[in-house]
C-alpha cells in the first residue's frame, strides 16, 4: 500500500517528464522502476515457499522417532537415545518404548489424533494410565521449512526432543 503511495505518483510525474522533454532518460527510468516492481514481485512468488515453514497434517507424524542428541550432546543425550524411542503407526497408534539396560523393556501403547487451529496439525496423544512419565502431556511441536521436532516436557528429565529416525543401540 504504502509503495503504491510512492510508485503510483513518481509513475504519473516520469511520464509527464518524459511526455514534455521527449528525453530518453525519463522513459528508461519509468522502465527500470517498474521491471524492478515486476521482477520483485517475481522473485518474491517463487521464494515464498522456501521461507515459510513446513504445514503438518496427521500422515506427517506416522514414522519411528529417537531422541535428537544434536540438542544437548553428552551422556544424559545418549542414555536418553538408548532407553527411550516411538513409533506412531497409520494406524494412529502410539507404541512407546522403555529400553533401559538393567532392567527389562517395556511398550507403552495408546492412540494418537490431531488438532489443528492454526491450520498446521499438532500432535495429541491418548495413553491409558498409567503410562510412562514422558507421555504425561502432549509434545510440543518444532517446526521448520523442511522438518519438525517433538518436543515432551517430562517432570523426571526435563524436555526430551525427538526427531524421525530408525532407532539402534549406540
């Protein structure tokens, strides 16, 4: 709007320059402002895309999940990578798994659905109690152009971020 105030004006004032003095200059200067507008507008249409961040829809979330160790590389990450990693199933089944090395695994299965309110999908997950202290509330979801992370605020071990990957022992 407000280019519109300035472009429209300095539109009207080169042509009528231009129309009186018959000068060339005035007439490749109405021309380069307005194939610049044009070629910005252009460009600005094709980059959108690659700048706006990725819409999640439920199929999205289907996939095996791990702890992303690139946020707080250490010990704690690692441990967290070998006891802890899902899968969410087109099923729209939840199946959390517990892998500790002293002690037996355990599955914590449950249901999972979608919400979303401003247009990109968030993640909700239905566990029969009890269950696991990490699945005590919904994830928080991250999201960027091409990617997402969840993001679960355990009481225990703080958030725990996890990412779509296939899970191996380290």
């Amino acid at each position: 709007m407000l280019a519109g105030l300035f472009l429209i004006p300095l539109t009207l004032l080169l042509l009528a320059v231009w129309a009186l003095t018959r000068k060339a200059f005035f007439g490749k200067a109405l021309g380069v402002i307005w194939l610049s507008v044009i070629m910005l507008g252009v460009f600005s249409t094709i980059a959108r895309p690659l700048f706006e961040k990725k819409v999640l829809k439920q199929k999205d979330y289907y996939g095996e999940y791990v702890i992303d160790r690139s946020y707080f590389p250490g010990k704690q990450a690692d441990w967290q990578y070998n006891n802890f990693h899902f899968t969410i199933n087109p099923d729209n089944s939840i199946r959390f798994y517990s892998t500790p090395k002293d002690g037996p695994a355990t599955v914590y299965e449950g249901r999972i659905s979608t919400s979303a309110p401003y247009g990109s999908a968030r993640l909700l997950i239905h566990m029969p109690a009890p269950t696991h202290h990490v699945l005590a509330s919904n994830p928080t979801v991250y999201r960027s152009i091409w990617s997402f992370i969840l993001v679960f605020n355990s009481p225990k071990f703080g958030n725990m971020y996890f990412k779509k990957g296939k899970w191996q022992p380290l």
